[in-house]
C-alpha cells in the first residue's frame, strides 16, 4: 500500500477520530495533572455559560468532528485542506536533507502493553483496539520503508513478556501474530523489566551492522518489575539496545530514562491522531551517532564492509523439499547462494551458514533514506520563464490568483513547488506524492 500520510489526515479530519486536542486531553498530558482536576475545571464551566465546550462527559464521548474543520468567509473548505497540506510540507522541511548514515539493516522488537489499563476507553474505542489497529498500520508502513527490517512481538501482561511473534521480515508474518484480538486479551499487570529482558535476549545473537531497536507501547501507570529496572537499563545501553516509548497515559520518569539514556525518543499521545503520528515518527531509520565531523569516513571504524547474499529463487513448479527455516515440504522458496540450504522467505539470515540473504529489489528500496529527495520550494511569485504545466504529471498550473490572497506558510499561492536541484516546478500533489512514495525527483532522475 504506498504510504499517502498526508491524504489520510485530510480523511481524518472529517471521520471520527479526532484531530482538535480537546480540553481534557491537553492538561491530561500536558500539565501533567489529574482528572480530578480537569473534571473541576469542567463543573465550573457548567455552571457558567452552557454553551461553553464539554459540560457533561457523555458529550465529550461525540466527537464534534465539523467543529474542527473550519470554513472560510466564501464557505469553502479550502482553507482547512491547505492547512493540512501546510504541517506536512512543514514537517518535511524540518527533515534532514543531505546525506547521512542511517542503519538500513534494522531489527525491532515491538512491545506492547496488554495490562488491563489498556481498556480504558479515554481513546476511542479502546487504548487497546486503538492500539491494535495504528500497530497494524505501522508494521505495514514499516515494512514499506524498511525493506531489509525484522519485526517480533512481545506483550506485556499479567506481570511477564509474552513472546508473541518471532523477529520475522516478512510482513503478513508479523501481522498475522496481532490479527487475532481475542489471544491478546489485556489481563493483569505489565512488567516493563521482563518484558524488556526478553526482548533483549532476542537480540542478543544479531550481528553489530544492524540496528537494534525497542518499541514500547504503554498505557499503563505502573510497572510490576521482578528486581532493579535500572540493571536493565544499563544493559541495554551497553548492547546498543534503542528504546523508544510512546505513551497513552502520562509521562512516567523510568520511561524517560529509557529514552533518554538509549538515544530513543519518547511521547505521550494527547489523542488518537497525535498517537498515530507519534508512532509512525519511528518508521524511518535512525540516523547513526558518534560520527564526528572531523573524522573522515575511511577512519570511521564502524563503516566495515558486509557480506551479503542474492538467492536463488525456486519455482513453483519445482519437486518439493524441506526447508531449513521450518522444516515444512515445499516448492517454492530460495536458495542460499553459498550452502544451498532452502529458506522460505527473504530478507533472513541462513539458519546454516549465517549469510544474510536479501533480494536486490530490496536493497534498492533502502537506498532512498540514505540520499533524501531535498524538499521543494513553495514558489512565491509568478516569473515568466517558468512552465505552464507540472513538471510531474503535465497538468497545467491553475491560473494566478487575482488580488491579495492569504495563505498559511509554507505553501505557494500558485501551487507551484519548485526543486532546488532541477528547477523544476511541481504541482502540490506531485510534490507529496515524490517525496512520501516514490523518494525521487522526476526532474533530477533524468
Ligand atoms: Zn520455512
Ligand atoms: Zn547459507
Ligand atoms: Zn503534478
Ligand atoms: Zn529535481
């Protein structure tokens, strides 16, 4: 599925899952204060005037989702779209546009809360089918961006880790573990030591070129911990372990710690849209640390050459056998190129001789977070010299706006983005559509 980000959010603003951070979500995480607090906040605001927002909590459970999409004075939802279009470009803007290292070959452990407080129904319609569905979306996106990656899962519940998916770079593998809803029944406590103990131990055998990284997911307050966290902590710091935490509750000190000392980032979710934002934030690959600009690359001990294989694929057609990966009589599968041994899916690592077996095509598609299309430039007046149809899709540019125009910043009132590179000028959705899908500018690329 190509990765429109920015057209789901124009889809969001008009379903029910909403985008405005209403009054109880904002000082839930942000001031950091209670309930109890917000609730009397709220019972003053009762009593005052009633039409004022949110007097009753049955009302606040009926997402006013027209109220967040504003109409301008001619009523068009124009406006509230270019808005839209505005924080992407944006946050586009703010990403680093020259070349860095960045660890393509990619191992996470995925680790979610199953305590009961991921019942709690403060996001729609729960923490925890709200959890499921956003993770489902993320594993795919993931796998888009991250070909060469291996995902496992481990649940937190009942005060253990619970394996409950194998590291596995194959996407249906990994959505097939958390499709069931009812075998990941939140019950109990979570443990944040255990569970993060056994997500280590899976980890411990990976080679050091790839990265090992812990993604948490925590609804909880509390965490039931056999012995010293902090022990753990520091073991992951010396395994090179990347925690990062995106919380549904509130800000917990040991979380940030986590973060802060494994150089993984860490959020709470005001709302259900701000939850998936902070999640799929975590989707392109870490950029690599301690490289100091002095040093050239040759004397960056680090940058060491790997070895890599290209199987052999099997045709369908071809007389069944077993592979090694799970012993299962099949045709179809591949071959590693130096044991021969037959493995089912790609990429993996050889369970005989260790080679990592990957596809080209694969490693074609990581090339593109090493070398990021630079972000276009809103085109902010009319020049002559300039093309009358899109670079990208030759559709003609609409005509100039007559009169002032006001536009938020960051977009072109012609609708023109034009490539630093190449010249080129681009049209709004080709311009999404370069650097979110096909990472390469038409005009450069030739
Ligand atoms: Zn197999
Ligand atoms: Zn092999
Ligand atoms: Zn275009
Ligand atoms: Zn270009």
């Amino acid at each position: 599925m190509p990765p429109r980000r920015d057209n789901d959010k124009f889809i969001q603003a008009d379903s029910d899952s909403d985008i405005s951070v209403d009054d109880e979500d904002f000082s839930k995480s942000h001031k950091g204060k209670g309930k109890a607090d917000v609730r009397r906040k709220r019972d003053v605001k009762g009593k005052g005037k009633a039409k004022d927002t949110q007097s009753y909590t049955w009302e606040a459970s009926y997402t006013r989702s027209w109220e967040t999409v504003q109409e301008d004075e001619a009523g068009s939802l124009q406006s509230s779209v270019d808005d839209w279009m505005a924080r992407g470009r944006r946050r586009r803007l703010l990403e680093p546009s020259t070349a860095i290292r960045r660890t393509i070959i990619r191992h996470l452990i995925l680790l979610l809360d199953l305590s009961t407080s991921m019942m709690d129904r403060d996001m729609r319609p729960t923490r925890f089918d709200l959890m499921l569905q956003v993770v489902r979306e993320f594993v795919a996106e993931w796998f888009d961006q991250n070909p060469l990656g291996q995902i496992g899962v481990v649940g937190m519940r009942a005060g253990i880790g619970e394996r409950i998916g194998e590291m596995s770079g194959n996407p249906q593998e990994v959505l097939k573990c958390i499709a069931d809803r009812h075998k990941l029944e939140p019950t109990g406590e979570p443990s944040l030591q255990n569970s993060i103990e056994m997500a280590r131990s899976s980890m411990s055998h990976l080679p050091t070129h790839s990265s090992r990284e812990i993604i948490i997911i925590f609804g909880s307050l509390t965490t039931c911990d056999p012995g010293n966290i902090h022990e753990t902590l520091d073991a992951c710091v010396k395994a090179k372990i990347r925690i990062s935490v995106v919380a549904l509750a509130a800000e917990m000190k040991i979380c940030r710690d986590l973060c802060d000392k494994t150089g993984g980032q860490f959020g709470v979710a005001l709302n259900e849209g701000h939850f998936r934002d902070l999640l799929f934030e975590l989707i392109p690959p870490p950029a690599q640390q301690a490289v100091s600009r002095g040093a050239s690359r040759a004397t960056n001990p680090s940058a060491d050459l790997m070895m890599m294989g290209f199987p052999t694929r099997l045709p369908d057609t071809s007389p069944p056998s077993l592979c090694v990966c799970h012993s299962e009589v099949k045709s179809e599968g591949f071959l590693c190129p130096r044991c021969l041994a037959k493995v089912c899916d790609v990429p993996t690592d050889c369970d005989i001789c260790g080679l990592m077996i990957v596809s080209s095509p694969h490693l074609a598609r990581s090339y593109h977070h090493l070398f990021p299309v630079r972000a276009y430039d809103a085109v902010l007046s009319a020049d002559e010299a300039a093309s009358n149809s899109c670079h990208g899709c030759f559709r003609p540019f609409p005509p100039p706006p007559t009169g002032t125009t006001t536009t938020s910043e960051g977009l072109s009132p012609l609708g023109r983005y034009r490539c630093p590179d190449c010249k080129n000028d681009f049209c709004s959705e080709c311009d999404v559509f370069v650097h979110d899908v096909i990472h390469c500018c038409p005009g450069c690329g030739q």
